[in-house]
C-alpha cells in the first residue's frame, strides 16, 4: 500500500487597519497569491470579512494555501499601514484514507 503525500494547508490571517481593505486585497491577489503558486503551493485563495461595526469586528483578509509537504513561504511585506495584526497556522490534512 503507497502513502499519499503529506498535504499540508497554511491559514495566514491578518487584521486590516481601517480603510485598507481593498489593498490589502489587491496586495494578497496580485503578489502574494503569485509568490505562492510559484513557490509550490497547490493551490492559493483569498478571502476577505467586511467589518461588522456593531459587533466591534475590523476588516479581515485570509489566504489559504495548500502544499505538499512543509509551505515554502510567507508573505511578503504587506502595504505600510495595511495589516495590523496577522498570524499564520499550518494544518496537516489528516483525512481518512478509503
């Protein structure tokens, strides 16, 4: 019986300062998204959560990659001022093989 390979997502989640969103979206879709899929990822999204005022929420941006094997990168410098926080998490994929 062959093992699959290792399958490896990283969630990498950032905080947007106020008024930022659309370039930090266009940052994550233009260049780090690129850098990414040229770094081996499999695949690379991007998401974005609007801020919900009411619920003391700021704007929130996240890319999801997927590779084989350990992430061969990480964002590069986000615009001056653009992120005020982030964070990035590696998951392994642990789904039953069948």
């Amino acid at each position: 019986m062959t093992s699959r390979p290792r399958v490896v997502a990283r969630m990498w989640e950032a905080r947007v300062a106020p008024g930022r969103l659309d370039d930090t979206v266009r940052w994550l879709s233009t260049q780090v998204r690129a850098q990414a899929l040229a770094s081996g990822a499999l695949e690379a999204a991007v998401f974005a959560a609007p801020a919900d005022p009411d619920a003391g929420q700021p704007d929130r941006v996240v890319l999801l990659t997927r590779w084989h094997g350990s992430p061969g990168m990480q964002p590069a410098q986000a615009p001056t001022g653009a992120v005020v926080r982030a964070h990035s998490w590696d998951f392994e994929d642990v789904t039953p093989e069948v």
